[in-house]
C-alpha cells in the first residue's frame, strides 16, 4: 500500500532495541545497492534484543515467493540469512562479545530484568537517550541483572531453524 522500499525488521519482544543499530543496518544497504540482506545477526554478537534486519522489498518478495520450510516463513528472514550462496549480505558487529546479554522479553524473568536495567538507566547522565552500549554496561556491573541473564539460553527458536534448514530434502 506504501510502496516501501526498505524493511526493516525488529521484533515486538525487544523494546529497547537502539535506533542507531537501525540506522547502521539501513546505511549498508544504501552504501551497496547490490545488498539485499543487512544485518547485525550474522555473527551474532550484540546482545539478544538488539537484531536489526534490513533489506530491500524485492528481497521480501523473493522470500514469500521461495520459502517452503515452515519456520522459514513463519520467522520471514531465515530464507534471506541461509541463502547467502545467492543473496547479497552485509554485516556489522558489536565492537566487543555482548551476545550473551538479554534485553528482550521471553520470559517472566526478562521483564524483571528489564525492570531492573531501566530503573538503573534512569538514575544515569544519559538517560533516555541511551545506547545499547551504555545498558549493556549498566546490566554487566549489576550482579542482580546478571543472574537474571543467565537463566536462559539464547535464542531458542533459532535452534529449531538452523535444525530444519540443516535437514531441508
């Protein structure tokens, strides 16, 4: 209806997920216009709850019109990120491994921990405006936040993903 060029991608579960890691997934496609994937997922890196996926409406077009595999349509972006052998990607990456940190919200204990890591954000300089960068290093100061970040794995659907794509016929 809007005929939108670019799409970006971030999930309703991730509510603080940093503009600028946008706008940094949206400059490497405007940098190459043969990019039709970029992301900041591939590695992963930067902390769960901070994935940003851009890509150009034809590469969300060619993915509705192949994807077979369920969850490749269900999470729509895993058609894009496995098939790399085709599909031009860009990447950036965390300056530093922050993968291991949660800011996003799966389980009751990720909204006490985003709880936490806001009301500590608030007694900061920097708040509102904060960076992923700046609430990464308020949660790994905190001991509270981080046993909090530890009780769950990351990213348990991308197990199920990576698992039916590696079987795919």
């Amino acid at each position: 209806h809007y005929q939108a060029d670019r799409i970006v991608r971030i999930t309703g579960d991730c509510p603080l997920v940093d503009p600028a890691l946008i706008d940094q997934a949206l400059a490497l496609l405007e940098m190459d216009p043969a990019v039709q994937y970029a992301s900041n997922v591939q590695p992963i890196t930067f902390p769960e709850g901070q994935s940003v996926e851009a890509f150009p409406f034809a590469s969300l077009k060619l993915a509705w019109e192949k994807a077979t595999q369920p969850s490749f349509r269900e999470h729509v972006t895993p058609y894009l990120r496995f098939n790399d052998s085709f599909i031009r990607h860009a990447s950036f990456h965390a300056p530093a491994e922050m993968a291991n940190l949660r800011m996003t919200v799966d389980y009751p204990e990720d909204a006490q921990l985003l709880t936490l890591l806001l009301e500590e954000l608030k007694k900061t300089p920097y708040w509102p405006d904060f960076t992923w960068k700046q609430a990464a290093d308020v949660m790994l100061k905190d001991e509270r936040m981080m046993k909090l970040v530890n009780m769950h794995e990351r990213d348990r659907w991308r197990k199920t993903v990576l698992a039916e794509h590696q079987n795919k016929p």
